[in-house]
C-alpha cells in the first residue's frame, strides 16, 4: 500500500489524499513494473547474499566425524533398517563431495545398499522382491566384459570407481602410482627413454641433429579376486551395517595386494619395486635391518635422478621405520621428522608412507625400504566394474557366507630408474 507525503496510507487507484487532499501523482505502468523488478532484486540479492554467508560459514566449521542420515526413501528393505546401512560410505561423501561424486546423492547411496542386500537375499534365501530389484538395477547397467557365468553380479562401474577410493587410506598404490583406465585388456603406453641433445655450434656450422627416444609399457589386465566370508547372525542383523562390512572387507583386501604386487611382485602380474626390477639399489654393509644407516639413505635419493624428486617418497615397514628413527647424519642431526600438526613426517625432508607389505622379517639381499617417484608406476583399471559373487552354502556348517569380488588390473613399470630400493647384503 502507498503512502501520501503527508504520512496517510493511500488506498489502490484513489486521486486525492484523504486526510491532506493533495492530488495523488499516478504511476505509469512501465514505473509500476520497474518498482516490482527492482523490489524483487533486491529481495533475491539479499537472499543470495545470505546464502553465501551460510555457506561461507559452514566451510569454515571443522567436518565432524559423525553417522550421516540421508533420510531414505524407504526406511526398510528386505528387513533391514536403511538409515544403518553404509554409514562409512556416507561419511566419506559428506566430508568429501567432490572425492565422491556418485556417493554424494542420498539416492545412488540406497540403490548401492539395496543392490549388496538383494544379492545376499537372492542368492541365499531365493528371495523374490531381491531377485525383481535385481533384475530391474542391471537393466540400467550396460553389461560388458567381466560379468561371469557362474551368477555374478556387476557393480555400476560409477559405483565402483567411488567404493575404491575408499580404501585410500588402507594402501598407497591408487594415491600414488598413475591411475588409468583400461579400454580392453591390453594396453600400450608410451613412456619417456632419452630427450632430444643441444650443442654450441660456431657460425655457418650445421646443427647436430638427435631424436628423442621413447619407450613403450605394455599394460596386461589380470583378474584380482578377493574372498571373504560373513557370519549370519550378522548378515541376518537388521540393525547392522552388513553393506559397509561387505564393503570394507573387499575393499581392504584388493588395495593391500595391489601394494603388495607394486613393492614385492615377482613378475605376475609385475615385478615389484623392491625386486631388482627397481632401476636403481643401494646395498648395506650387513645383512640385517640394523645395519641401515644415513648415510645410505642419502645414497638412494642421489642415485634416483632429480628430474624424478618432485612428487618423490620413501615406502617404509614397520622394521624399516623404527630403525628410521633413530638415525642422524654426521652432523648429529635426526634424519626422521615426526609427523606435526598437519605436516606429515618426513625423512631427508621426502615424505613417507609406512605399509604393511614390507616384510619386518630381517634376513640377507632383501630390500625393506624404497624411494623414488610413483608416478613413473602405472597402474591400470580395467574397465567393466566389480563383479560380486555369494556363496552361502559353502561354509554351511560354520554358519556363514562367502562374498567373493573380481577386479581387474594391469601393472606395469613406467620408468625403473625412478625407483631406488635399499637392500641387505648377502
């Protein structure tokens, strides 16, 4: 409603103030439009503005750790509480929605939980409602090479590809080597021998030519299964969370032995970096882990070329790391910084990742620390998704069921010379 000058509050199309009787000035219609346009501007101004500052202060605010609700459209399914159902997947998404994009959607979260129940129930209790919900999911699966003919199920391989990353934090192949997708089952990637020379040439002298040379490595994928088994009072447990189990399970298993193959492999698939496929090695003077000392570790970062030290790491084991902590330089200076804060630690200024796939078990010509650039390792991930198989019958007596995955990967050394592995003597 208007107002007149005088302060009387105006009534829609009159001509004249009541209360002063001065005349009313008329607005067009396009200045009538104007007011409502800018009026409604400044409304959605102010409400983006105050958007922007939710946000702003929720980006500030520390993620906490906690059971994340998407509030599910069906609060039970096949006899399980929903809400209980992949809690650590959902934690991943809400602290890291970028890391995991298909994971991010409360919806894709509760197809992927009633996908894992539903095959549980098919296989196990030959449950109708799991069996159509099955049918219906792999119908929005373009099913290619992988699925088996022994009743395996294919997991989306959007889904796949988040569930992976969440064993980043178990092993240090799929953070550190160079990931890539495998469009069949071989694949050729070129890869850098020697650069092109320069010389100094006088006047009227013709330049030298040379030609960069170029390596080829031949990615393979092989088949990387993992089997595990689950008790039934659990799986039979509605308020458990038997998908996130599952999940875990496989999970851990298949990224500790793509750790495994890239420190220890022995040529199939891949010959590991602390093999002597490793382009570079540094020997002890003894044949046990004690015998390490700074000097040498110093010697494994010069014999790796600095062209290869950006982005460079130490891989350590439990042994290697203890024996680490105690060493100095000839300064009498530590050459192992703890973790501080949010630094991680260092030794001679590198980072490290300490893995469980280093034996703690000392004995001669066995290496048990390596440095080098695991960029140069490439890792390859065959296209096709998960396939998840279930056994329930087999460990009938034991009262439990068997969960088996297959994935498939390939392996391969980009650059040997950008590893150097340290080894006991003989």
């Amino acid at each position: 409603m208007e107002k007149c000058k005088c302060g009387a509050e105006l009534q829609k199309g009159v001509k004249f103030c009541p209360e002063c009787g001065e005349a009313v000035e008329q607005k067009s219609l396009i200045d009538q439009i104007k007011g409502v346009v800018t009026d409604g501007l400044k409304t959605v101004q102010e409400k983006v503005a105050a958007l922007e500052s939710k946000v702003t202060a929720i980006e500030k605010t520390p993620m906490q750790a906690k059971n994340v609700s998407f509030n599910f459209k069906e609060k039970k399914f096949l006899g399980y509480n929903m809400d209980h159902q992949l809690i650590k997947m959902r934690n991943a998404a809400e602290k890291s929605p970028r890391d995991f994009q298909f994971f991010k959607d409360p919806e894709n979260c509760e197809n992927y939980s009633k996908y894992i129940l539903s095959i549980y129930k098919a296989k196990k209790h030959q449950d109708l409602a799991a069996m159509q919900f099955i049918t219906d999911f792999q119908k929005t699966i373009s099913v290619s090479e992988g699925t088996t003919t022994e009743g395996g199920y294919l997991v989306p391989d959007e889904m796949a590809s988040d569930i992976l990353k969440l064993g980043r934090n178990v092993g240090f192949a799929l953070n550190e080597c160079t990931v890539m997708p495998m469009g069949s089952d071989v694949m050729y990637v070129p890869t850098e021998g020697t650069n092109v020379t320069v010389a100094w040439t006088t006047e009227k002298t013709a330049a030298t030519q040379t030609s960069p040379v170029f390596d080829r490595q031949t990615l393979t994928a092989k088949k990387l299964d993992a089997l595990t088994q689950v008790t039934n009072e659990l799986l039979e447990d509605a308020s458990y969370d038997v998908v996130g189990l599952i999940t875990d399970q496989f999970i851990e298993a298949i990224l500790l032995e793509l750790d495994n193959q890239v420190l220890n492999g022995t040529g199939n698939p891949v010959s590991g970096v602390l093999t002597a496929a490793a382009g570079k090695s540094v020997v002890l003077s003894g044949a046990a882990f004690s015998t390490i000392t700074a000097a040498k570790l110093s010697e494994a970062i010069y014999s790796v070329d600095q062209s290869y030290h950006a982005g460079a790491k130490f891989i350590v084991g439990q042994i290697g790391l203890h024996h680490l902590r105690g060493l100095v330089d000839s300064n009498g200076a530590p050459v192992w910084a703890p973790v501080a804060a949010a630094q991680p630690g260092t030794v001679y200024g590198f980072p490290y990742f300490q893995s469980s796939k280093i034996t703690n078990t000392t004995a001669g010509s066995t290496g048990f620390v390596v440095f080098g650039n695991f960029k140069k390792f490439l890792v390859g991930r065959r296209k096709g998704g998960i396939v998840l198989d279930v056994d329930p019958y087999g460990l009938f007596k034991e009262y439990a069921t068997q969960f088996r995955v297959i994935t498939r990967w390939g392996l391969s050394h980009g650059i040997a010379n950008a590893f150097c592995r340290v080894i006991t003597g003989a």
